[in-house]
C-alpha cells in the first residue's frame, strides 16, 4: 500500500537549534516529493519540489533532501517566525492527480 | 495578484442540509482540486478537474459533489448524505502536472 509517514509528528526547538524533519515513503513510481507549509487556519504554502534522489533544494534556512525512501527538512539556526506545520506530499504511478499526503509535523520555535 | 479564493472562511450546517463551498481562481491553471483535512490526519482528495465540464473522483467522494462550468470556478457542495462533515476544506490548482499545489486559505466547516 502506497504511504506516507512523517516524523516526529511535533517538535519543539529554541531559536538557532538546529534540526531536522522526516518524510519516509513506500510509493511505486516516485515522479516527485513535495513540501509544503502550513499556517493555523491556513492553506498550505508550497516550499520545494523533489524530483529524484540525490537532489536537494534550499530556500532561506530550510533545505530539502530526497533519498530512495526519503525525504528530509533541514532547518538551520531556526527563528520563531519559522514555527508551523510542515506537510510531504508524493506524487507517484500513472496518475499525475493522485498525492500522497502525510499527516505533517508542528514545528515550534522558542525564543 | 494571482491566486484562489475560498469563501466562506467559516460556514456552519444543519444536520439534513446542504451547503456550498466556493473556489475561485485567476491563475489560469486547468487542473482543481478539493481536499479534505482532518486533525492528525495527511490531506485526503475529494474530487478533481482537469478541464472545464469534466471531474474525477477521489478517494473520499461520498456525500460530496462538484461542478466546473467555468475555468476558474470548481465549486464544492457537502451534502446531507455526508455524515460526518465536520472538517478543514482546501481548494488547490495546479498549472502543470508535476508541479506543486496553489492552495487557498481554505473553508472550516461545522456541523450545528
């Protein structure tokens, strides 16, 4: 069964503390992986796309990483302005309408 | 500036009643979509279009139902048949298919 599991599901940090979010899938036919936040009581905000393993992207201080059976957020010397929920999603197989969606991971960032 | 519009924010229904959602576009993009959030649960598909007058169901389709007359409009109505409406609705497009989702700020809706 194709699937998505993100970890931890919430995780706390001090501002500048470093660390790192999962997004491990079990999907036939990666075509792309997809991170997104998400503000309460917001729609998602689109953040990268991964395309194949190996790739990495990275905007301001988060940076993405995609492996065979993963993906990875980095978030470097974090800001509490960075705290939100971030979501995976994974695109796979002959249907290009068809994501896989995690059930994301509540970041918080203290002062 | 470009982007999706879903009204009501917050939207309230009887039980045995039917209620719209509203999604409106400017992007031009030709695919839409309406998802459903639940807390702890990944986003779960409804249904979705990919051109003007023709709509796929997802994985959840029961009580829901959509139209897409026009391009940039795919309009979301929960009927009474969903038992258990309660939820965070999201509307996305997408301008090709394999790039990432343009959501908009979403439609909470409660059961009275």
């Amino acid at each position: 069964e194709d699937q998505v599991t993100q970890s931890p599901e919430a995780l706390r940090l001090q501002e500048g503390e470093s660390s790192s979010l999962n997004c491990s899938y079990t999907v036939s036919g990666l075509r792309g992986l997809f991170w997104y936040r998400q503000d309460p009581g917001k729609g998602p905000e689109f953040l990268f796309t991964l395309y194949s393993a190996g790739e990495e992207k990275e905007k301001e201080r988060l940076k993405a990483t995609l492996t065979k059976k993963e993906s990875f957020l980095h978030i470097t010397a974090p800001k509490p302005e960075d705290s939100a929920t971030y979501l995976c999603a994974v695109q796979a197989g002959n249907n290009f309408n068809k994501f896989y969606f995690g059930s994301g991971t509540k970041l918080n960032v203290k002062p | 500036d470009g982007g999706i519009t879903q009204s009501p924010k917050y939207l309230f229904r009887k039980e045995g009643q039917n209620v719209t959602l509203s999604c409106e576009q400017n992007l031009n993009h030709d695919a839409m979509y309406w998802y459903r959030q639940d807390p702890g649960q990944g986003l779960r598909l409804i249904y979705y279009s990919q051109i003007v007058n023709d709509f796929q169901k997802g994985d959840i389709a029961e009580g829901y139902s959509v139209s897409r007359e026009k391009k940039e409009s795919f309009p979301l109505t929960v009927t009474s048949a969903q038992k258990n409406p309660t939820a965070f609705y999201l509307c996305a497009s997408q301008s090709s298919p394999n790039y990432g989702y343009t959501f908009g700020s979403g439609t909470r809706l409660t059961v009275v």
